[in-house]
C-alpha cells in the first residue's frame, strides 16, 4: 500500500463531500436561485453534478493506485493533470476576476494533492523498479 496516494485519494474524498455538502448550499443552490432560465439551471446543474462525479471516480483510482502498483504510474499522472489544472483555473479566475487567488481557494487543495500524488506516483515508480532489477 502506498501511503502518499492513499492520503491523497482520502483527502480527495474529504474534499468530494466538501463539495457535494458544504459546495452545494454555498453554491450550487445560490447559483441555480439566481438563474431565471430552465435551460441555465439544467446545465449548472449538470456542471455542478459531472464536477462531483470526477472528484469521486480521482478519489477511487487514487486509492486504486495506492493498493494496486500495476497501474498507480498511469492512474497517478491523469488524476495528478486534472487536480493540476484545476488548480490552475482557481487561481488564474481568481487573480482575473477577484484580483486574488484567496476568495476561491480550492487551488491549495487541488496543488496539495496533486503533490502528495506525485509523491506516490514517483515513490512506487522506484519500488517497482528496484522489484525488477531496474536499480543498481
């Protein structure tokens, strides 16, 4: 068992359930109150549910790879770009519109695990090449 992805893949969960709780009355239900449009209600809506079903299939194959080493390099790296960019969104829309990255923080939480992933990404890339004889 790896234990950087396995606490990445747990911290991504805690953060799911941010999302899907404590996100949806700060958010979600603010946003759909104040469209007057069926059609933008749908899509925010939609948004809103494909951002949570994401978030919750990153956290399973983080796990995934903490406890399996014949996928973890692969499944690291995608679930490593995504959390990567969004990062990167949060703080680049935060910098253009809210002249600060500080209003919509969730970048940290994005970055931090994005680098504990990577952390296991690169300590099971090592253990699975000394397993072959790959190291000196």
């Amino acid at each position: 068992m790896n234990r950087w992805l396995l606490t990445a893949g747990i911290l991504s969960l805690v953060t799911t359930g941010i999302h899907l709780f404590a996100g949806g009355t700060d958010v979600h239900v603010p946003l759909l109150e104040s469209s007057p449009s069926p059609l933008l209600q749908t899509y925010v809506s939609l948004l809103w549910h494909a951002t949570s079903a994401i978030l919750l299939i990153n956290s399973l194959a983080l796990l995934f790879a903490a406890a399996d080493r014949r996928y973890r390099l692969p499944l690291a790296v995608a679930v490593i770009a995504q959390y990567l960019a969004y990062a990167a969104l949060f703080m680049g829309y935060g910098l253009a519109y809210l002249g600060s990255p500080w209003p919509a923080p969730q970048w940290a939480v994005f970055i931090v695990m994005a680098g504990l992933a990577a952390i296991g990404a690169r300590s099971g890339e090592k253990t699975a090449a000394e397993g072959l004889g790959l190291t000196r």
